[in-house]
C-alpha cells in the first residue's frame, strides 16, 4: 500500500522589508516582495493608519479643480437678452425650467451667437427660472442666437492665484516664546500653525512682485531669527524675461537713468542689471523708482560716485521677484534689501533673487547662475561679496549647481546635477572677535565625484554620518570615513527597489521631496502614473533593518514632507499645493480623511506579497494550503490570495474573512490552494481596519518518489 506524500512547509516568522527588483526566489525570509500601505514593527506587518486633515480655517486663495469632480447640470435657456450694446451691459437670462442656481454664484454660459454673452460669470438670482449678469465687453447685439446653455458646473481658469507654493518650519525666541509653528506660504500671505492655536495670517508686502505664482519656483529656509521665502520667476512668462538695454546708462548723483524700450516696469518692481561694464551695473538689484518713469526709461538709487556705464552690447535687465522675510515681529514680510549693501564697494552684492539658499556656520549660500554660489558675511544676510566669498563648481561645463549642503566643519557639499563637489570654508575671527575674515589659502572647492549627481534638491538628508540624497540611478548614500573624506558607492541604496525608481517621471523629478524622520528616509517620488504634478508614491528606508520598508500610495496626493510638532511628538506633515495640510500615520481606524470637511474619509487599502516558495526543490509539487497568524480588529477583513509559478496564475483567492466580532480577535487562518506548480507565493490584501499579519507559510506534498528516467530514456 502506497503511502502519502509527506507535508512540508515553508514560511516566514516575521516581516522585515521588501525587494521588489530582486530575484524573489533569493529572498531571505522575512523579506517581502510587496509592502504596500504597511508599516514592519518588529516583524509584524498592519496596515498604515490613515492620514488626518488639519488646518481647516486656512484659506490659501482659489480652490484648485481637482479630480475627481462632478461637472454641473446642463440648463436651457428659453431668452437672453442684454439691456443695450455697452460695456458692461446687463444680461437677463431666462431658462425653461427652475435653475436652482444662488446668487454669487458663478455660472457658465455658452451656445449664443455672439461671444459676448458667452464665459463665465457671477450671477444675481431674480426668481426661480430668470437671472443677471454683466459682460465683459460689449454685445453685438441685444438678442443673440444659437442654442444657449448655462453650468454652474467646475469654472476652469487660465491662471490660478491660490493654494500651497512652500512650507517650512519656524521657532525663534522672537515669536510665542519659541514655539515652533508650520508656515504655510501662500499666493499673497503665509500661514503659521502649531497644534493646539488659531492660525496666524502674516502678509507679504504690497507692491507688485509679491504675490507668488504657479509658475515660481519657491522654497523657504529660516536664518537669524528670520523666516525667508525665495521665489524665482519663470522667464518664459511674459513680462519676466531679459531685455537689452538700448543706451548708456547715466548717473547723476546717487540716480541712475536705465534706458530700455517698453520695458514695462512700474514703481516698486525690482530689476536686475547684468552685463554693465561698471561693477554697480553687473548683477545688482534694484528697485524702479516713481519720478521720471516712461515707457522706455526708469530710475534707480545707486551709490554715490557711481560712474556712467557706456558698454554698447550684452547688457540687460529683467524684472525679479525679490526674497521676502518675516522677522518674528507684530508685523508681516518685507522685502530684502536692494541695491549695493550701505558702505561697501559696489563689489559686493546685496541678497539676489533666488530660488533657494542654504544656511551653513552661520552664512547663507546662494545659488550664483549655474556655476557659481554666493557666501554671505558671518551674521549678516544681506552681505555678499563675490570676489573672497565665492565658488564655482565645474565652471564653463556642461553641469550646473543643484543645491548646497552642510557638511562637517568648515566644508559643504555642493551638488550638481551630473557631480559632487565638496568645498572647505577657512575662516578666522578677528582680534576682538567681533568680524570673521576668509582664510583663501586654505578656502577650496574639490571635485568628489562626476559618476552621479542630485536631480532633485529637497531629496538631500543628513542623518548622522550619512548624507541621502536622489539621483538619476536611484538614491545613493555618502558616508564619512576615519578620515573624513567622502566616498560614493557604485551600487545605490535603491537597487532592491530600483524597479520603483525607474517609475518616476522626470519631467517633474525636481517635485521630490525626502525627510529622516523614525530612523527612516522618506522619500516621495512623482512617477508617469501620476495624474497631475504632485507625488503621487512614497518610498521608506528603515535604518535599523537596513531595508526598504514599505511604499506608501495616497490618494490625497503628497507635495512636501515636513517634520513637526503635534501632541508633544515629533511627527510627519504633508503639505499639499492645494492648500491642504495633513498629518501622516494618524487616524487608528485606517481611514484617510478626505480633503473636503464633512465628507466621509477612504479606507486605507494595503498589500503584501511574499518571497517565491519552492522548497528549494525544482521539481513540481502540490501545493495544499496557506497558514497565517492574524490579529483583525473589529470591520477589519483579510483577502487570502495566492500567485503559482509554472504554470503561472496571479492573484487566485483562496481566503477572505472580516471579523464582526464586536471586539479585536487573534485568528489561525487557513486557506486552501489545491493548486500543481513549482513555486508560489502568497499575497494578502487588507481593505477595511488595520489588521496584524504576524506570520505566513505555505504547505505542499512533494512527490515521494522524485522520477528518475530522462524525456530520451525509454
């Protein structure tokens, strides 16, 4: 009498992370293939908690369209009729049916004859079927044709004035006693919040480079006891590109008279002037002044005993938006100042237009075009001097300056997009010890490596002697040895997971954004399956396994990582561009909080896939079922599937179960698999709850007699 097969089995104790590029047949246990919306502590796989809205009573402008959206009713109109061919002229609409539509609101109208009457508008209600409105230019006629309709659907605009452009934290002994606060920058103000207070509205400065746009590229850094905000305009847009100058500039006294035909500039704007043959004419801001302002010349304040500039050629002067900050005090932002710094040579520059900077051994580093960097006086912002305090890193090749990062010392690294340099600031106080000179002999910048490059600034972390940082390749980590010089590893951290790094769109790879935060490196990625420019996936590195941990995906989107204070703890913040603000792993239910107040929230859904299961034997075997240890709360449910490999099935479910128990219960699962393959691999789905998988395993019956004879022996 034949016997039966003996049972084996094979599985996992516990869970420790994920590699989702490599061979899954070579995975140690503990290691996953998937972790998705999963949180490993110390072993035991739950599903993330979910992500709680916060700071409702900020209003950051214009509500973005965002998907998903419900587009309004069509309504027919029965008559349109505008009461004369003025500009405005008030518009009657009558519709066949009752509207429904408010006063204020603002409706779409088209379908008439002439174009006009067509756009969208504020509507004044009259009764339940008839309402008004006032064109935007005058009508051709007082009764168009056509088949007209009106929406109070989404309005679409061509510009967008609202929403998050920057965050940051702030904490100064100036403010609340150094509370620390989340600034949330604005269109036209920021925002400052803090668990447990009202939020505070500090405004930018009214004048007429203030405002931020979509288009900017902003960024926030705080520096002696000062809250900054940097925006660098885009010069595509119209209005903010170079023009040439088309004449000498004189000076007379301490006002120079700029000549460029139709420049556009009015008082207040801030211009810079490159190229001038005098140092107070290359590279200089300043602001347009009001008197003698034409359409093809404006004045500017200059230092006294400024001389005439006569070069003929390559000079210009575009219109810049200035760096803004708050100072902690009663009052809003100002502008940093403009011109040559008071008492200087017009060798030395004041803060530039920028879109970001660095704060190294109490100096700001900026970005000098895209070689070069500007180091600022000890203590003083608003003093750079060119000549003794600069670098320039690979100048005249084909790279170009990514960021600045502190380094150890008196050096920094500067990352450029194909390379790293490192550079060493030697700098000595003086007698009294009240200035710091630059040492130039010991001051260098040296090339480290031209194998890789950032590619994405706010991706650049420090965690001890590690600095993390993305590259086109993946993320690689620097680290310092005995002797303090850095070395690159060839293979980047990312290559278990690289297969996710391939994924990122690099049309909007600058969006990245990365923080140290619980031992771990987050990073979130913007990859082409995206729906619009934010980042759309969630990457973690944990230290202490040195593995990745999980990805995480939202639906509510990711903009920028933060790291705050709430209750007392130190916890993660996504800042959304929409003007949203959430706190990360909050809400125990599993539930992320959906962006609008009052709408019910999105269970969050995770996932895990094993190692590949083969018993280390190649031969085919039946594989008889799942075995799982598994904590599910109350509502929560597991779905139990299983992927064979030859022949291959993906995501056969074996198993389901939601407990309704009333209360948390520990559960022994088992699920059948009744399936021949060579290998397989388990896959568990939770969609409601945050339940615990604690192990997994897999059993089969191998053949008892493995078969000896070859498909040639007969």
């Amino acid at each position: 009498m034949a016997l039966d097969d003996p049972t084996i089995r094979d599985g996992d104790s516990g869970f420790v992370g994920f590699a989702s590029r490599l061979n899954p047949l070579t995975l140690p246990p503990g290691m996953l293939q998937e972790s998705i919306n999963m949180r490993l502590d110390r072993g035991v796989a739950q599903t993330r908690k979910g992500a709680k809205r916060l700071a409702d009573d900020i209003n950051t402008g214009q509500d973005p369209l965002t998907l998903s959206f419900n587009l309004g009713s069509d309504v027919a109109v029965s008559s349109i009729t505008a009461s004369g061919l003025t500009n405005p002229a008030t518009v009657t609409v009558n519709t066949t049916a009752a509207h429904g539509f408010t006063s204020g609101a603002q409706i779409n109208i088209r379908g008439a004859s002439d174009a006009a009457f067509n756009g969208d508008f504020t509507i004044t209600v009259s009764d339940a079927d008839t309402f008004t409105y006032s064109t935007s230019s005058a009508p051709a006629t007082t009764t168009p044709t056509g088949t007209v309709i009106a929406n109070n659907g989404p309005e679409v605009r061509n510009t967008y004035t609202g929403g998050v452009f920057g965050a940051g934290t702030f904490a100064s002994q100036n403010y609340d006693n150094g509370q620390e606060y989340i600034v949330i920058c604005g269109s036209s103000s920021a925002f400052l919040w803090r668990d447990g207070a009202s939020p505070v509205t500090k405004s930018y400065p009214s004048s007429p480079d203030e405002t931020i746009e979509a288009t900017d590229t902003v960024s926030t850094l705080q520096a002696f006891d000062r809250f900054y905000i940097f925006r660098e305009a885009d010069q595509s847009v119209t209005g903010w590109g170079k023009k040439n100058l088309n004449s000498a500039t004189t000076v007379s006294g301490t006002v120079a008279t700029v000549t460029s035909n139709s420049h556009g500039y009015t008082a207040g704007m801030r211009v810079r002037l490159e190229g001038g043959a005098s140092a107070a004419f290359d590279g200089h801001e300043y602001e347009v002044k009001s008197t003698n302002l034409t359409t093809n010349t404006f004045e500017i304040d200059v230092p006294s005993g400024t001389a005439n500039d006569t070069a003929t050629t390559g000079r210009t002067v575009r219109r810049v938006k200035p760096p803004i900050y708050w100072d902690g005090g009663s009052g809003g932002f100002v502008r940093a100042a403009a011109g040559v710094p008071a008492g200087q040579p017009a060798t030395y520059k004041t803060m530039r237009s920028v879109p970001w900077a660095s704060y190294i051994n109490n100096r700001v580093i900026l970005p000098d075009g895209r070689d070069q960097v500007l180091i600022s006086d000890v203590l003083d912002a608003d003093t750079y001097d060119p000549f003794w305090q600069s670098f320039r890193a690979g100048a005249g090749g084909d790279d170009y300056i990514v960021a600045v990062h502190p380094w150890v010392d008196s050096t920094f690294l500067v990352f450029c997009r194909k390379s790293i340099w490192i550079g060493t600031i030697g700098q000595f106080p003086s007698t009294d010890g009240t200035a710091f000179s630059i040492d130039t002999v010991v001051s260098k910048l040296e090339l480290l490596t031209n194998e890789i490059g950032c590619s994405a600034r706010n991706t650049i972390v420090t965690a001890g002697n590690f600095v993390f940082f993305l590259s086109d390749a993946g993320v690689y980590r620097l680290d310092a040895r005995l002797d303090l010089k850095l070395r690159g590893d060839t293979r980047p951290l990312s290559d278990p997971v690289a297969d996710l790094f391939e994924t990122i769109d690099q049309a909007k790879v600058h969006r990245a954004f990365a923080i140290w935060h619980a031992n771990r490196y987050l990073i979130a990625l913007p990859t082409t399956a995206g729906v619009d420019d934010t980042n759309d996936l969630v990457v973690a590195w944990n230290a202490l396994t040195d593995s990745w941990e999980y990805k995480d995906q939202y639906g509510i989107g990711v903009d920028q990582l933060l790291v705050g204070t709430y209750a007392d703890q130190r916890r993660t913040f996504n800042v959304r561009r929409t003007g949203k603000l959430w706190l990360l792993d909050e809400n125990s239910n599993g539930v992320d909080d959906n962006p609008t107040a009052g709408i019910a929230g999105t269970n969050v859904t995770a996932r895990i896939k094993t190692r590949r299961y083969d018993f280390k034997d190649l031969a085919s075997k039946r594989f008889l079922r799942s075995v799982t240890n598994a904590v599910i709360p109350d509502g929560g449910t597991i779905v139990t599937k299983v992927n064979i490999i030859d022949p291959d099935k993906t995501d056969q479910q074996i198993g389901s179960i939601t407990n309704s128990s009333g209360s948390s219960e520990d559960y022994h699962l088992k699920a059948p698999i009744r399936f021949k393959a060579h290998a397989a691999e388990l896959v568990y789905e939770t969609t409601a709850g945050r339940p615990e998988l604690r192990s997994a395993a897999i059993e089969a019956a191998p053949k008892s007699l493995p078969a000896t004879l070859t498909r040639n022996e007969s």
